[in-house]
C-alpha cells in the first residue's frame, strides 16, 4: 500500500533573498557512530534489501566492505520543498520504492533528522523533519481523545466535592480546604484544560484517595517531605509517594497509616 512522506530542510533565515534561499539545496549526509557510517537497517534487514544497491551478495566475503562503503556514500540532497519518499509496502511485504525506502529508514535514524517540525524547531541539533501526513493525523487525534477522555472525568467527579478537592490537591500547590465549591470547580477545571492527560491520569488513579491524604499530611505537618522522600517524624516510609504508598497499604504497616490519619483528625479540630 502506497505511503508518502516528504523529509524536509529547516529554513535558515539569512541576508540573502527569499528566492535565493529558496534554491539552496541542503544534504543529508553520512555520519560516523562509534566509527562506523550510521546504517539504516540491522545486519539480517541489510541482506534483504540492499542486495540490489551493492555489487556482491550478501554471502559474499567482501559483503560487510561494500555495505559500509554503501552507507559511507549515501547523501539525501533536500531542496525548498523537501524530497518525497514513497515508503510503502506493496502486497508481499515488499518496498513499492527500494531506494526511497532505504532512504527513509536512513533518515529516521539520522542524529540530524526530527520526527516532526515541532522537535526540530526546539533542538538546534536537528537540521532536517519528516513530514507524514498520516501520522501528524493521528497524533492530532490522539490529543482530542485524551481531552475527550479527560472531559468524561471531569464530569464525574464535578458532582462530588470531595473528588474534585482530592485532584485539584494533586494537581497544584493549592488547599482546595481554603476554597469555596465554585473555586475548586473552577481551578480544577482550568487545569484540565492545561493538562488533560495530567488530570485524567490523576482522576483514573486507584490510588487518588491516599495519594491525596498524604499530601494532605504534609501540608499539615504530619508528615514531611524531604526532595521526594516521604518522612514521618524521623522514618523515612518511602523514597517516593509511590514507595510511600505500597510501604502503607502493606498489612504490617497498617497500623502507621490508623496513626497517621488520628493525627490529621487531631490538627483538623484545632
């Protein structure tokens, strides 16, 4: 099945025209990993399919040679518009287009080559991006799944207080104890919309009632927090809140957690 994508240059914004910049011509070029060219395929992928593009066979003595002289060689040149390459496979698993298809495989694992414009644009190392069509689709829709779902959360636990206050906990620096039921609603409802794979990940969590307490905790002094250590008095219960977590849900700890939860009750009526 047919499958186009266009592997494109990063402008370079100069002194010189826009028509002139517009013809330079940009190559993607070999690269030495541990002093041996960047290869595209595995040494089992090479036999397959670059039996076509050397001048030995794969049981050829001289094979490994005329491979990484292959590799050594291989230059991409990328114009104003980009190069397109057709990267599919036809019905026999086969590449519609070798030579595109080494191409691509080449690019994809090029230091200099990005999977996208955005990744480019924040490493100054990549001077090159892929641009697929199909995949920037699904990545796109992916993200409006992820808010989808995250909406789905928000109405369920908008009905309940004590919910939403548990998440906004988790979520920020704020003390939901402080703030009114339209604040929490509304604070929680901002950082779905900054964060909805945040907020769903938090909500879905089986642990979101003790991960909760235990930020309640430690805003009350009960317990404290030293870098990501989780300290009661001067025992350390865990190098993590997930540490903490399972260190009290285990049955022989139970009776730290009853302790605990007094000791918040206690500073509560205060």
């Amino acid at each position: 099945m047919s499958k186009k994508v266009t592997l494109r240059q990063q402008e370079v914004l100069n002194h010189l025209p826009k028509a002139v910049r517009a013809e330079a011509v940009y190559k993607l070029s070999s690269v030495y990993v541990d002093r041996q060219p960047l290869r595209g395929f595995t040494g089992e992928e090479e036999k397959k399919y670059l039996r076509e593009q050397v001048d030995v066979s794969p049981d050829h003595v001289e094979w490994p040679k005329h491979t990484k002289e292959f590799w050594t060689n291989l230059t991409i040149p990328v114009g104003w518009t980009g190069i397109e390459l057709e990267v599919g496979l036809d019905s026999n698993d086969e590449p519609i287009q070798v030579m595109d298809f080494i191409k691509y495989n080449f690019a994809l694992k090029h230091p200099q080559v990005a999977l996208t414009k955005e990744e480019m644009d924040r490493d100054q190392s990549k001077r090159f991006y892929i641009q697929d069509l199909t995949r920037d689709d699904k990545v796109r829709n992916n993200t409006i799944q992820v808010r989808k779902d995250a909406d789905k959360e928000f109405i369920k636990v908008s009905s309940n207080e004590k919910s939403m206050k548990r998440i906004l906990r988790l979520m920020s620096n704020i003390n939901p104890d402080r703030l009114t039921t339209e604040q929490v609603e509304n604070s929680l409802y901002e950082l779905k919309n900054k964060n909805p794979k945040k907020f769903f990940t938090i909500a879905t969590d089986k642990n979101l009632e003790l991960k909760s307490e235990l930020e309640e905790m430690v805003s009350a002094g009960v317990l404290r927090r030293i870098g990501n250590q989780v300290v009661f008095m001067d025992e350390i219960l865990g190098d993590t809140l997930e540490d903490t977590i399972i260190h009290l849900k285990d049955k022989k700890n139970s009776s730290k957690l009853t302790i605990l939860r007094a000791k918040l009750k206690e500073l509560s009526l205060v």
